[in-house]
C-alpha cells in the first residue's frame, strides 16, 4: 500500500482533503479514522487485514533499512523521523518532533485519540527506536535485500523491523475502523543504540501517563517481562613513572596494581542472583621501558537488585584504600546506563493476553519473566511502576548489531501484526 502525500492532506490529515477523497472514491477505498465508532474486529476479520498489510509492511521495512540512521548520523536520524513523520500524519496522528540533547536527532511522539479518551479508556505507548549502531554510508553498501523469509540490512531487525509493526498494526486497526481505546501514543527515539542519554526522561514519563507500554525491540516468538539494569565501573589508578631498567624501584606501578584489583575482583558475579560482573577493557603505559604512572580498566554490570551494586562498591572502597602497591592511588566511578525491569501484575495480564494471540494465530509465544542480562528502554517506560510494560513485540531477527549479518525474519511479520493489534483490541475490552 503506498501512503498519500502530506499535500494531499487537509489541517492536521484527520481526514483527507478533496482531492485524496476523490482519488479514494475512484478507487473504490474508504477512509476510515483511527478512533471511528466500530465493533470490535474478529479474529478472522483481523487475520485476512493481516494478509492484506504484511506486503506493506514488508516495503515498509525495506524503504526504512534503506535510510542511513546511526545514533551519531544526523542528517540520516533527519531523514529517519521525516519518513516516520508522513506515515503517522497519514493515519490521523498528531505528531511532535521533541529535540532531546545530546542525541543527534529529534524523538517522535505521536498521539492518536480514540473514542474513548475522555471517558477512562486505556492509554497505550508503543516504543521503539529509530537509531542503529551502523555508519552512514552502510546502507549503500550493505542494501535491504531478501531471501527466502529472510531479510538482511543494516537495523532490519534492531530496530527498523519493530517500527514496521508499528506501523502496520496502526493501519489494520485504521482500516478495521477500531477505535475503542482512550489514546495510543506512538514513541520513536533517536538514541537507544547509546543509552538513551536524551531521550530517557521523556520514555519514563511517558511510561507513567500510560497503561500498557508494549516496546518493539526483536521478539518473534518471545517476550520479556524483566530486563536487567546495566552500570559501568570505570577504574583509575595513578602511580609514579620511573626507567623500568634503571631505576624501577623508583617508580610505583599503576598497572601492576590494576592488575591486582582486577585478579580480586574477577569472581564478583552471582549468576543465581542474576548479577554479572566482568571486566572488559583495560589500558596503561605507552613505552616498554617505562614503569606506568597509570592505569584504567572498565567494567560491565549487570543487575537485578540494587543492594548488590551497593555491596559490590562498598568492596572496591575497601580495597582502594589499601592498594597492594604502596604509593598509587586508586579510584572507582560507577557510571548508571538502564535501570532494572521488574514484571508487574499489569505486565503479566498482558503478556498472557499477547500469549492467547499468538496461540489464535498457532505461534506460540514464551513469556521470560526473568532478566537474561540484556537491557532496553523498556525499563526506562518501567521506572514508575504505574504501567504494564512488555517488551520483544518487534520481528524475529538474528545477529543484530553485525555488519553483513543481521536478519530479520519476514515470516514473523504476520504473526507480530496480528499479536500487537489483537492485544490492543482486547485489553480496550477490559
């Protein structure tokens, strides 16, 4: 299906304009809504919009991979939120462009207004993110391109596959003239691939004004209840430079002292606990005759309860203040990155509410409700507690993050339209 111009729009493209009515009436189309008056939809009556969506959906996906979007890529995060922008105008959203610095480009919100939004009808935040960890200049290099139900490019999957559901679902419900929710906003960040440094405070606030949050990172046949919270720990030692054959006794060896903090502190993970620590970068000196006058190593932490950050820093406390190398200096920063997610009741009702969909479309779904060590922006929608937060409602994929190698699986598609849009229709029932 191909979108109608902007131009083609009349105010803020609630409706067509005279022109795009004449063109839709030629054509024997339609326009309904989002938000008309409408029965709920059957699961047959949904299934066959599926069948009709996927082939746009798949187009979609591919006008998006197509478009260099890098987390540090502003004319490409530009280009990103002008596509996004005309598709969500062109199914009656109102949508606001909201700088979020330091990120490179502007976040999306779109709102759509159903029937119900002023009389308690449930508020629904679908996220994902418009940013991927290439470079500008991959797409040319790297193109959309499809085997079998397998499609490859740069972001197919993480995150440009989870947008297409997105956007598709919004335009089956659009069609099904199904508008029995309070409000469906629709977030697309420009910064997750980093952390999303701008664009959090906006995601928790916005998890907190909704009911049911349903982020679309890859998911096919999953999705997540609890994602674990992420911290990095930044080491510094300071020592004394001296000849290494000359006078080594002079000097006072931050790396030999980096090196012993690292050996004491190797086995700090309890995978039972789900809290991981592992050192993962480490530098010091510049000559091979010269005793090091400094050292820094980092490393990555993973987490589930935050008493066990606070025992782990109170450690590294002790051990700084009796470094085994008399004379260095010792220093820790512990730099946060996501918080945890922690399942809630809400959040649970609607994963076996996604679960039952995907049963009615024989795709079974397995609800984790454990963190795995991974972490998204879903936590950030998580923070308040307020809202039932899912995520994984994007497409099936592979390898993400891989130059040459990441996928998507297209034969997901189906299934991930049908399961978002069947969970928006039943819990607006509830």
């Amino acid at each position: 299906m191909s979108h109608p111009a902007p131009s083609l729009f009349s105010g803020r493209l609630k409706r067509p304009s005279r022109v795009l009515r004449s063109l839709l009436v030629s054509l024997g189309a339609i326009w309904v809504p989002l938000g008309a008056a409408a029965a709920t939809p059957s699961q047959a009556a949904l299934k066959a919009e599926v069948e009709r969506q996927v082939p746009a959906s798949i187009r979609q996906l591919g006008e998006m991979v197509s478009i260099d979007s890098g987390s540090s890529d502003a004319p490409g995060l530009k280009a990103m939120a002008n596509y996004l922008d005309a598709r969500l105008t062109a199914l009656g959203a109102s949508v606001e462009r909201k700088p979020v610095p330091p990120a490179a480009g502007d976040m999306l919100v779109a709102t759509l207004h159903g029937k119900r939004a002023n009389n308690g009808g449930p508020r629904f935040l679908l996220l994902a993110h418009m940013d991927t960890v290439y470079q500008s200049g991959t797409a040319a290099k790297w193109p959309f391109a499809i085997k079998g139900d397998i499609a490859t490019g740069p972001g197919v999957s993480d995150d440009k596959g989870g947008i297409a559901v997105v956007l598709g679902t919004l335009e089956m419900l659009r069609k099904l003239g199904f508008g029995d929710y309070g409000t469906i906003t629709i977030a697309f960040n420009p910064d997750e691939e980093i952390g999303s440094p701008g664009s959090r405070h906006l995601i928790e606030q916005l998890g907190a004004e909704h009911d049911y949050v349903l982020s679309c990172e890859p998911g096919g046949k999953q999705r997540i209840l609890a994602t674990s919270g992420i911290a990095t720990l930044s080491l510094k030692v300071e020592g004394k430079a001296s000849h290494a054959g000359v006078a080594p006794q002079d000097g006072r060896n931050a790396l030999v002292e980096a090196a012993d903090i690292i050996g004491r502190t190797a086995a700090l993970s309890d995978p039972a606990k789900g809290f991981k620590f592992n050192w993962t970068i480490a530098q010091s000196g510049s000559k091979h005759n010269i005793i090091p006058d400094l050292a820094e190593a980092t490393a990555d932490i993973r987490y589930i309860d935050e008493a066990d950050v606070t025992a782990t820093m109170a450690h590294l406390r002790q051990l700084a203040a009796a470094p085994a190398v008399e004379g260095t200096r010792v220093s820790f920063t512990l730099g946060r990155n996501r918080p945890p997610m922690v399942p809630t009741d809400k959040a649970r009702e609607m994963a076996k509410v996604a679960a039952g969909a995907g049963r009615e479309f024989g795709y079974p779904i397995t609800i984790l409700d454990k963190p795995f060590g991974g972490g998204s922006d879903a936590a950030y929608a998580a923070v308040s507690g307020k809202s039932g937060v899912v995520e994984s409602f994007g497409l099936g994929g592979e390898h993400a993050h891989t130059l040459g190698e990441e996928t998507a699986d297209l034969g997901s598609m189906p299934s991930s339209l049908y399961v978002m849009a069947r969970t928006i229709v039943l819990l607006s029932g509830r």
